[in-house]
C-alpha cells in the first residue's frame, strides 16, 4: 500500500532497535530506515538501544548520530545484555512518537514494509499492526530446515494452545500505539523469544485491534544467530506455561 505524503504529518514514528553485536548491519538498516521515511514525508526517529556490544556497536552508532542528526538518532545504550522485553522498555521511556514500530537491527526485516504497517493502521485505527511470514506474500528467506521446522513447530503449538488470531506470533517486526504498547510491556513477564507471542496474547486479552501485513523475512546477513537447543526448550516452558495462566 502507497501512502500519501504529507508535509503537515500529525504523527510521529519512534523506531526501537536493540542491538548486539550489528555493527556490520546497523549503518545499513539506519540508511533503510531513513530511505522509507524520507519517500513518505512521515516524522520519525531512530532509537537505537545498544546492550554493551563488545564489536563496536556503540561507536558506530555515535557515528550514525552525527551523520544522520541528534533529532532522527537517539542512542539509549544500557550496561550489558539485558534482553528484549527490558530493552522496549528502555526505549519507550526515550521514545517521542505517538507510535512505536519495533524490529530487528540485523536486516531480516526490511523497512520497505512500514509504509503498508502505516497505511493498514490507518485504514481501521488499529491499535498493533504485526507483520507476517505465513499469509498472503508473506515468506522467510535464507533458513535451513531445521530453522524452518522450529518456527513452524513454534508457531502452530502457540496457535493450537493459546489460539491468539494471529498468524505469525513470534515475529518482532510491529507497529504499536505507543500508549498501548506501554501498557502490554507492563503486563508482560515473558522472557526471551516468548515475549512476543505474549504481547499478542495479551493484547487479545485485554481487547486491543491487531492488523496483519505480509512481510518477507530474509535469514540475518552479518553475524550469528541467537537461536540455540537452551532457547527452544525455554521457549516450550514458557508457552505451557502461559498456557496455564491465560
């Protein structure tokens, strides 16, 4: 979906991106960011939440803020790896939009898509818009078997379990109303890759309108990924768990 552009944008957009280890990929995701900001006219900013990376991260960052300016970069860097959910709210204590879009720093979301999250939350008010690998032209590029089997494993006990109406639980590329968000950050206690399939859930519970938008997401490109055997198991506590409690 083509958005208009507008010159007297009433809206703000604070784009959160944790970071660890992504000096290879940040400069590029910045410039991404930027690019599809700057075609729609749409305000916005970067805040970029740094976990003590020991590659340099930070100072790339630094970097990026003096090219990009103090008012599109905020760097809100913290004193080590504190996880996901602790690093949203972080950001969101800095964060100045009125709407709150998260995603990975290491290119697998590609901002080209955040045109379509504005224009579907405009089209009914909705209070989360979340991306999807599993619906319409949405797909995943880049992963092996195994990682492909895992996701969809992931995905289908969440939905036979928890039946949340969504299609892609685990995704953590969303576009948020900022206040909603804060509220679904507070009254989440997941840790981890489960925190985002308990927003979902959680925001079901407590009535809010969630949109989906068909995303392709493309295997990172520099550096490892965090997904190891320790994760998987965590992850099927924590789902039985919030089976249990919701």
């Amino acid at each position: 979906a083509s958005l208009p552009t507008m010159s007297n944008e009433p809206n703000k957009y604070s784009i959160l991106l944790p970071t660890y280890n992504e000096r290879e990929n940040l400069p590029l995701i910045v410039w991404l960011i930027t690019q599809s900001f700057e075609k729609t006219r749409l305000d916005y900013e970067i805040v970029i939440i740094d976990d003590n990376s020991p590659d340099g991260t930070q100072e790339v960052a630094e970097e990026l803020q003096k090219i990009y300016g103090a008012d599109r970069i905020l760097l809100r860097p913290r004193a080590g790896k504190l996880g996901l959910g602790t690093a949203y709210v972080h950001g969101l204590k800095h964060a100045t939009g009125n709407f709150v879009i998260i995603m990975d720093a290491d290119l697998s979301h590609h901002p080209k898509f955040i045109a379509d999250f504005v224009a579907k939350q405009r089209d009914g008010d909705c209070d989360i818009v979340t991306g999807t690998r599993y619906v319409g032209s949405g797909g995943v590029f880049g992963w092996d078997l195994y990682r492909k089997l895992v996701s969809r494993v992931a995905n289908y006990l969440t939905q036979v379990l928890l039946r949340p109406g969504v299609s892609d639980l685990t995704g953590s590329f969303r576009l948020y109303k900022k206040s909603v968000l804060e509220q679904l950050v507070s009254a989440v206690i997941s840790k981890g890759y489960v925190f985002q399939i308990e927003m979902m859930i959680r925001a079901r519970e407590m009535g809010f309108t969630i949109a989906e938008v068909p995303i392709t997401f493309v295997d990172r490109v520099y550096g490892d990924s965090k997904l190891g055997g320790t994760e998987i198991v965590g992850f099927a506590k924590s789902i039985l768990t919030l089976f249990a409690t919701t």
